[in-house]
C-alpha cells in the first residue's frame, strides 16, 4: 500500500494579554480557522491555498487584530500588513500599510504568484490590488465600534500619541494578529502572516508581518514559522528566520527552536510575542513569552485538533 505523505497546519491569532471575556471567542477563531484551512489540505489542496484560506477566516472575524477589527492608527484609520511565502522556490510576497483591503493576505498571494515583486506598500499596494482584480472597501467595511471606543479612549485620556517603539503588544496593548503555516502532500511548506499592527500606530508604520524572514518564513528544506508580538523586537531579531536557522542546526526540533528564539526576543529585546513552527516532516512548535497566545494544530498522525488560548 502506498504511505500516505503527512500533512500539517498551524495557525495563531496572536500572542498577547488576551482578556478572560475573549479567550472563547479567539478559541472559536483558531478553530474555525484550522477547519477551513485542513478541509482543503485533507482534499489535496496546496500549503499557499491551505495559509491564505485559514488566515481569510481570521481576517474576516473581527475578534482577531486582522482585515475587519483591526486597531485604528494615530489618524484613526485602517493599515494592513501582510506577507506569504512558499518553501519550495523561496517565492514570498507582502503588503505594508495598505488600506482599503479586507483580505491583505490575498493581496500578498497575488504580488507573489502573479509578479517579480515581493513587497508593495501602500496606495501601490492598493493600486495592484485593482489591477488584478481584487475588490476593494470603504474603511468603515473594515473599522468596528470595539477599535473606534478604543481610540476615542486613547484620544481623551491624553495617550494618543503614537505608540513607540518599546512598547509591544504585549501586557498592556491589544494585539491579536494572526497567521498559519502549513506542509501540504507534496512536501511544499508554506507560512503566512496578517496584521493591522499595533494600536494608535504612526501613519505608515510597517511591522514585522510584511516582512519576509521577520513575520513570515517557509524553506521546504527546513520548515515554516509565523511570528507575533511587538513588531519592532521581532524585526531586530529577524524572528521567523532565526527559528529556521535554529532548526538546522538543532535535529529538525521545532519546539526547541520556537523556545530558544522568544529566548533570543526576551534576552536581545525585551520583546514580547510567539511564533508558530512546522519542520519540514511536519512536526508542530509553539512558543509565547505574553500571556496567552491563541493557537491551534492538527496533523496527519493524530485524530482531531488541538486548541489553547
Ligand atoms: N506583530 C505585529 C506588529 O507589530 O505589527
């Protein structure tokens, strides 16, 4: 009889101080995510099709910090970050800053199957979007009642100053990002990340999400990682990257490597935030230095899905 190859998928939607009240609803978010996203790999779909649909269902559930329900900017709008990128011909794609897209993660695939590019920001991020067809949005399509009490708060309390550079997602910021990474029949990896950043960011503020190596990494020879938490730690330590580095040379030991990089965050940064990992057989690593992290797995070698918040 022929062996079956495994099949894997991860997803988070974030790592941060997620509050009691909320902990059900990102529980349900992962959940369903990791459904839509295995229903296509248990039926032969691909690992870039199997990301962009699990990180879709969050984007489109207000709960997580992505597409609809993202935090507002110092301006009181709407920027996305995304990226995606497959692990056989190292091919990636991104979005930074771009607005008026309700799924920047279908932007991101698009840059990166249909172009030379890797990274577009902004209005020609926006602009290439049209041309290829994708529909774009008002930002009150994209805005809820949750993030405009949250900053309208921010602004009448005095804090309405642009978040800086120390102050990540973390205890005290709301965060909740999300992103999957998956091995699909073939044996191609792929890992995608989407985001609207940190709160009362300043205009034009990129974080790691759009970048390829920080948010976002997949190498069929080693395995995949997305990354969460306070986007300027996580862009100096080269998050995603590091992990990938840390698994070649640690046996293939994803757990292992998604410990030792928060490590490397906490001790080089101070930063805080988690990455989720797939090694290039399949097996699964989580880590988080916050206090929660919403997650949640299944593979081909085992029944049904796990889930934690
Ligand atoms: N990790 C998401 C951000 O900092 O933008």
């Amino acid at each position: 009889m022929k062996r079956q190859r495994p099949v894997s998928l991860v997803v988070h939607g974030g790592a941060w101080n997620i509050p009691d009240d909320e902990a059900d609803a990102h529980r349900r978010g992962v959940l369903n995510a990791l459904k839509a996203g295995w229903d296509l790999l248990r039926d032969g779909g691909t690992a870039v099709e199997a990301v962009e649909r699990s990180i879709n269902v969050m984007e489109n559930d207000e709960t997580f910090n992505a597409g609809r329900g993202s935090v507002l900017n110092a301006a009181g709008e709407i920027e996305l970050d995304a990226s995606i990128m497959e692990g056989k011909g190292l091919r990636a794609g991104g979005v930074a800053a771009v607005q008026n897209i309700a799924n920047p993660i279908s932007v991101a695939r698009v840059i990166m199957e249909k172009s030379d590019i890797v990274l577009l920001v902004g209005l020609g991020a926006t602009r290439f979007a049209k041309e290829h067809g994708i529909a774009t949005c008002g930002q009150d399509a994209l805005i809820t009642g949750r993030e405009i009490s949250r900053w309208r708060e921010a602004q009448a309390s005095g804090t309405a100053t642009p978040v800086s550079r120390k102050k990540a997602p973390g205890r005290s910021a709301p965060g909740g990002t999300v992103g999957a990474v998956a091995l699909d029949a073939d044996g191609t990896i792929a890992s995608g990340t989407s985001t609207g950043g940190t709160p009362n960011k300043h205009q034009g503020r990129v974080g790691d999400s759009s970048l390829i190596g920080c948010g976002t990494y997949a190498d069929n020879e080693i395995g995949g990682v997305s990354s969460t938490g306070g986007g300027e730690a996580i862009i100096r330590v080269v998050m995603a990257k590091s992990v990938i580095d840390m698994m070649r040379s640690n046996g293939d030991d994803p757990e292992q490597a998604a410990k030792d990089a928060i490590a490397l965050l906490k001790k080089r940064t101070g930063g805080e935030g988690g990455v989720i990992v797939l090694n290039a057989s399949g097996g699964v690593g989580t880590a988080f230095n916050t206090p929660r992290m919403a997650r949640a797995f299944i593979t081909s070698s085992i029944k049904g899905p796990i889930a934690a918040v």
